[in-house]
C-alpha cells in the first residue's frame, strides 16, 4: 500500500520521473518506530480524511509524508531539515518548481515543531501525532519503540529529555490542529501523555 502510494504520488507529479523506493525503504530499515510501519499508520488515517481536509497539492503533500522522517537520528536537531532537504532533491529531480519545493519543506518542517500555521501543516502534523492516540496498550508499544531508538542514552539522560518533549506536547492548548482529529483524538492522546509522564 505505501509504496503504490509513493508511486502514484509520483506518476502524478511527473509520469517519467525515476522511483527512488528502494533507497527510501532502505532509509527507514531497522529503525524501531521511525519506520514504514509508522508512515503506514499515518497513511490509514490520511485515505480516511473527509473531502475539506485533502491537502492543496495532494501528490507533493503525499511525498511530504513519505519523505518526513527519512533522516532520523535520535537526538539530533537537523533530522527534519534534512529529511526536506533529501524531499525537495527528488521533486526537482522529478520537475517540481521552487513553490512546489518550499510547500513540501513547510510540511516537513512543521512535524519538528509540531506548531502548525496553515491547514495542510496542520494535516501532516495531526497525521503525525495520531500515534498519541492509539488505545493504551497501542501507545505503550510506542512509547517503548521511542525508548528503544533512544537506547544509546541512560536513562537519567532519556527521562528529563523525553518529559521535556511530552510536556510541549500536553502543554498546548489542543495537540490536535483539526477539530476532526481533535474530536475523537485530543482526550485518548491527553490520557496517555500524562500516563507516560507520571512514570517516567
């Protein structure tokens, strides 16, 4: 499913373009939840989306999405812009123009901050996210998935860390920038933030 999405994102772009699947599989290889199970995930609520939500540039927000964690790094500050660095090399390649670039990097970088400005910031970031919502034992698979990637860090290191970016998270007004993700997410995604912190 993923990788007929990519293709079909492409073709859309530019039917000649050249498949980059086998290194973005690569790239997102042995990773515990930075991986294709989790752009997967994000790709199941997408197909989902009412009709008022579908991004303005559909196949480039679609390559956004794939493209979004290619980099990844535990703890390195750079992962994103790297990742829309490595994005907007393959939609030049493919034709893409100077606006269709930077709409692609704004999505990608919006998932750092997870601080949307507009409406399709707001798609990719709640997308996401979803994972914050999941039932409890769904979200304690994640949490664990994240301490895993983080192993190289004690825990006194990974527990103020990891606090600090849950806390962000928890602190803002509505995780959620859409009041159709909000509605059903916001309260299971609350619970299990506050579940993750008190035992940390």
């Amino acid at each position: 499913m993923l990788h007929k999405f990519y293709k079909d994102c492409l073709f859309a772009i530019n039917p000649e373009a050249r498949s980059a699947w086998p290194d973005i599989a690569r790239a997102y290889a042995g990773r515990a939840y930075h991986n294709l199970d989790h752009l997967t995930e994000m790709l199941g609520h997408y197909h989902g989306i009412p009709t008022d939500l579908a991004p303005a540039a559909p196949p480039i927000f679609g390559i956004a999405l794939i493209y979004h964690d290619i980099v990844y790094r535990a703890g390195r500050a750079d992962n994103e812009a790297r990742s829309a660095d490595m994005a907007v090399v393959a939609l030049e390649a493919a034709g893409v123009g100077t606006a269709g670039q930077a709409y692609c990097r704004d999505l990608i970088m919006a998932t750092k901050t997870h601080r949307p400005q507009n409406k399709d910031e707001g798609l990719i970031v709640d997308l996401d996210l979803a994972v914050l919502a999941r039932p409890a034992d769904g979200y304690d698979a994640y949490a664990h998935a994240i301490r895993e990637e983080f192993s190289l860090y004690p825990g006194f290191l990974y527990r103020p860390g990891r606090k600090k970016a849950l806390l962000h998270l928890i602190n803002q007004p509505n995780i959620y920038y859409h009041p159709y993700f909000r509605e059903s997410w916001e309260g299971p995604a609350r619970k299990n933030l506050m579940r993750e912190i008190e035992h940390l």
